[in-house]
C-alpha cells in the first residue's frame, strides 16, 4: 500500500502554499525511503508554484534541497541503509542508459530526467512531489550520502544552490589566479561566492543591493560593484576571467559583458525565459563568451558535498517552520533572505 505523506504545497498559480496530504509510492526493488529533516527554498520553488515558466502541473509540492535519514530500503538496495543521513537535490530518476547518464550527467538525460517535484515518473505517470513534506521515496543513485560530522541542519541548501554554483566552477577551472565576479548575492550567489574563494579565485560580488557589502565580504568575496552605480560599473571594464550569473529573471547582459576581459566567460545559471538581445561587439570584441549550466550530475554532486565537507563549507541559513514558507516566498521576492531560507520540518510534527 501506498503511504500517505504531509507535507504543503499549493493548488494553482495565484494560490498560496498550504497543508496537504500525498501518496508517496511503494518501495520498488532499488528505492530508498526517506524520512525528511530539512528542505531548503530555492528560487525556482516559487517560480515553479507561480507558473513563472509555464507547465506547472498542480498541486505543486516543491522542495529539491532535501536532508534526511533512510528508513527503508528495497530489496536491490546496497548503497544505503536504514539510519544513514541523506541528501536528495533536483533529480530524482533519469534512464541511467544513454551516453549522458553513464558518463555523469543524468541531468541531460536522453529520456528527461525526473526532478523531485512537478515532473512525470516514469513507470506510474505521477507527478513527482518533492521536499516540502514529512517523507518521500527516491530511486538509490539519486540519493546523495552526506559526510560524517556534517551539520544537517545546513546541509540542505547544497543540493541546489551549492552543486548548480560548484558544477560551472569546475567546468571552466576556476581556481587559483581566477579574477571571477558573482552577479546577484541570493541563496545560489552567496554560494558561489563560498566556493570561489575555497577554490583560490579572487571574487567579486556584483549586487543591486548596497546593504550587502558587508555581508559579501564576511562571506569570502574580496570586492564588491554596486550594479546600479554606472561609474562603478564603467571602473570595472574588463576585469574579470569569469562572472557566475545567477540573477532571476530576463534581464540585460551588456553591462555585465563589458566587465569580462581577454578570453572571458559568463555562465548564466538564474534566468530561464526569454533574455533581451545583447550587442555582438561586446563578444566580439575581446573575444568573449556566454553560456549556462544547469545544477550538475550525481557524481558531482557528492563530490561537492564531500568538498564542502572537507572544507567546512555552509551555506548561510535562516531555519524557518512549515508555516513560515508564504512569508519566506514574499521575502525572496524582494531580496530580503541572507542567504537561504531552510524549513525545519520537524515544525510540522509539532504544529499538529
Ligand atoms: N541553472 C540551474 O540549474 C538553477 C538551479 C537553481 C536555481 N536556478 C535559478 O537561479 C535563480 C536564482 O536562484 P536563487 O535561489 O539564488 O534566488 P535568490 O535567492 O532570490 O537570489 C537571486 C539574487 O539575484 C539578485 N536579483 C534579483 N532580482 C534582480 C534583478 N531584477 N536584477 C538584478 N539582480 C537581481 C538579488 O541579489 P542582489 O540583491 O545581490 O542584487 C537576489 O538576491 C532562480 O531563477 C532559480 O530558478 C537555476
Ligand atoms: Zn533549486
Ligand atoms: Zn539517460
């Protein structure tokens, strides 16, 4: 029989977030059951309940920076066991067969991979529901070990904001020497930011928000450029090899452009819809590039884990209960969290 989860979600687009129940599936042979201590709010939770990319199927039950610990496994599982401390991020099956899934990256899946929420299973044709609840059930490569000793009640944020700021990082060799800039000090900025500096780069924060300079550098950031302060942003002409993008909504890229030198490049990891056009000289001219990344693949999220391990690497957290998530919600529409909001959800054991 299936069980029956709690958890909170919402039911159309205009809808606020609310309490509801779930079915969470049998265990199949290679599943792992979850019973789930934190979950972090990533920005694309709100834009998936607003509808803000089109397709959101309802309810949505968001959440894909998920911690917990094991307490069931299927039959075929040998990678964990019941007790472990776990971590679930933004994939949660995917064919494991084609040339993207044997090298690493599931997120490309030939097939399409199965986010943990608002995306079709593939063997019953539900619609996946993902962290915001008190448990959930995931295919065993999809689940992430967390290192011993770790603080889980911080943990939880890595699984998005951390492995979609670390995977561009190592793809284009960020380290030692790296003049990099991060555009926009939110949940997945002030990650970037964490990560650069242990990765030896030289980093800037590029922010709207003035307040936050100081915050940028008890983080680790060695600059800040307040964006909206054009004699700034002219000052900083060509200064950096790399800028992580990560700012949430279409926007203007020209101005950022002009701030990548020689042989630059901005990865753009926020904005999804439709961008503005940007001029062609400002690539040409010092032969600059843009691109995106999409979070990273399993093995390299547990790499990312086992270096913030390592590391002693945390995102900033503001813990909240269940009930708190439509007030967080309008928070991060106006900037307003330092840096990532995290929900206790052993505050809905509570509250009942
Ligand atoms: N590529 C992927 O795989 C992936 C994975 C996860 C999330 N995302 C996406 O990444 C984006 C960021 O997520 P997040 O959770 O980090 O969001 P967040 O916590 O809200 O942070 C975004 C930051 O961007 C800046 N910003 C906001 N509006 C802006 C604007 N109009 N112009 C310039 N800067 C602006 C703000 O920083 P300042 O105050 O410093 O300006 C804000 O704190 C979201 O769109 C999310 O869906 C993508
Ligand atoms: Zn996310
Ligand atoms: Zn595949």
């Amino acid at each position: 029989m299936p069980t029956t989860a709690t958890g909170w979600g919402t039911e159309a687009a205009d809808q606020p977030l609310k309490p509801m129940t779930i079915e969470r599936r049998d265990l199949r042979p290679d599943d792992v059951a979850i019973k789930i201590t934190y979950s972090g709010i990533c920005h694309s939770d709100l834009h998936v309940c607003r509808n803000d990319w089109g397709g959101s199927r309802y309810p949505v039950v968001p959440g894909h920076e998920i911690v917990g610990t094991v307490t069931a496994v299927g039959d075929e599982v040998t990678r964990h066991r019941v007790g472990d401390t776990v971590a679930v991020g933004c994939m949660v099956d995917s064919c494991m067969e084609c040339d993207q899934c044997l090298e690493g990256w599931e997120v490309f899946c030939r097939k399409g991979c199965v986010q943990t929420y608002n995306s079709k299973d593939y063997h019953d044709g539900t619609v996946s529901k993902g962290g915001y609840t008190d448990h959930i059930v995931v295919r065993d490569h999809f689940v992430l070990k967390v290192p011993e000793g770790m603080d889980v009640s911080r943990v939880a944020p890595l699984l998005c904001a951390g492995i979609t700021t670390y995977s561009p990082l190592r793809q284009y060799d960020v380290g030692e020497g790296t003049r990099m800039a991060v555009v926009g000090l939110g949940g997945l900025g002030h990650m970037g930011v964490k990560l650069g500096a242990a990765m030896g780069a030289h980093v800037t924060v590029i922010t709207t928000t003035p307040g936050k300079g100081e915050d940028a550098r008890k983080l680790g950031a060695h600059d800040v450029i307040i964006s909206t302060d054009a004699e700034q942003m002219k000052a900083a002409a060509t200064r950096f090899d790399f800028i992580l993008n990560t700012v949430p909504v279409s926007h203007e890229i020209d101005g950022y452009l002009n701030l990548l030198g020689r042989s630059g490049r901005m990865i753009i990891v926020g904005a999804l819809t439709p961008m503005p056009g940007f001029v062609g000289v400002n690539l040409i001219l010092w032969n600059r590039a843009v691109g995106g990344s999409a979070i990273g693949g399993i093995p390299e999220t547990q790499e990312m884990l086992d270096f913030c391990a390592a590391k002693n690497i945390y995102p900033d957290v503001e813990t909240i209960r269940m009930d708190q998530v439509n007030e967080a919600y309008e928070r991060l529409l106006k900037n307003d969290v330092r840096y990532r909001f995290v929900i206790d959800m052993g505050s809905m054991e509570a509250a009942a």
